[in-house]
C-alpha cells in the first residue's frame, strides 16, 4: 500500500530533523530511520497499531517520543502527523476536519 503525508505532517517532521540536527551531528538521520521504519511497519500492516481517536491509529516510535497518526483510506495510508508525545496534544484534529472536508 502507499501512503501520503499530510503537508503539516512532512512541515512538523521536517523540523524535528532539522532540531535534532542543531542538537548532535549524525542524530537527524537516527531520527529519520526511526519515522520511516515506523512508516514502513505501517505500509506493512495498517491496522496494528491502536485507535487514538476515530479511525485514526497511532504507531509509536522507538527512541525519540515521537508518534506517527494515520488514517486508512482505501487506496493509500494518509500520515496526518509526526507528533512529539509530549506537546499539544490533539493539535493535529483540525488536520483531520479539513481533510475530511476538502473530500466532500
């Protein structure tokens, strides 16, 4: 299956690099591999991982307290966001609301 990132979704990721970047040599790309495997254990086997709200699932990532959300769309897996656990949560809901309603 493919998936998509939502355009605030690659912004926040983005910019998690780019910090962790700033904060040690070589610890972006640690980053970066993380995210993506989870992406990747996501692609593999969608509905593995819990349901945080409504049809959106939450895949943790190892190390870095960051999780990936994400919806099931028939033809791809939609990545809403790449959230730090530890921030604002539920700022990633009026993702959901206006991707829901540019569908309709």
């Amino acid at each position: 299956m493919k998936y998509e990132l939502h355009p605030d979704a690659l912004a926040e990721y983005r910019e998690a690099a780019r910090y962790y970047a700033d904060c040690q040599a070589g610890l972006e790309q640690r980053f970066i591999t993380v995210v993506e495997h989870a992406i990747q254990q996501i692609v593999e086997t969608p509905k593995q991982w819990r349901i945080l709200e409504d049809d959106i699932r939450r895949c943790l990532t190892r190390v870095f307290p960051y999780a990936v959300l994400y919806a099931i769309e028939p033809d791809y897996i939609l990545i809403i966001a790449v959230m730090h656990c530890h921030r604002e949560p539920g700022y990633w809901r009026q993702r959901v609301a206006r991707t829901e309603n540019s569908r309709s």
